[in-house]
C-alpha cells in the first residue's frame, strides 16, 4: 500500500498556501509513490506538522522554523523509495572545493 502525507497546519497563522505549495512539491516528485497528501487544518495554534503514515516526519516548533523544500523531499524520499534520484533536489546547495 503506497504512503499518505498529512499535512497539519495552523489556519489562524494563515498557514494553508504554504500547507498547500508543499502537497503540491509532494505530489508533483513523487506521483508514483504517493497515495496522497491530505491538508488538516490543526486547532493548535502555531502547528505546522508533517506526517508521513502516522509517523511526524516534521514538527515546526521542534525545527525552530519551516522545512526547506529540498530537505522535505529528501526526508519522503528516504521513507519512501530510497533509490529514487531527485535531480537538482539532490544536489548540494555550495559545490565542493577542489581537493587538488
């Protein structure tokens, strides 16, 4: 059975679009993969969390902030098909200096 995402956010902190362009990031890398990826509205003020099948993959407060992207789908990825490249999302932010 393929994975579902929740995504728990606080609407008095007008959090949904932000909420709603993560499921959409989600979705789009991992069509295949997914079940699906649900928007919960929380009744706890100040909650951002992303779960991934009941387990918190992601806690706002815990992180001291939101998710990069890049970070969040690399997280699904590791849960969710390991060997699955990302492309540019798997890439280092700063390249590498020469070793020469």
């Amino acid at each position: 059975m393929k994975p579902e995402v929740i995504i728990e956010y606080c609407p008095k902190c007008k959090w949904l679009l932000r909420a709603a362009y993560i499921a959409q990031e989600l979705l789009t890398t991992f069509e295949e993969e997914l079940k699906g990826v649900s928007l919960r509205p929380s009744a706890v003020s100040g909650r951002f969390q992303i779960v991934l099948n009941g387990e918190c993959m992601f806690d706002r407060k815990r992180y001291g902030g939101f998710p990069e992207i890049k970070e969040l789908k690399q997280l699904v990825r590791d849960r969710v098909c390991p060997d699955k490249n990302l492309g540019h999302s798997d890439r280092k932010t700063h390249p590498e200096p020469d070793q020469g």
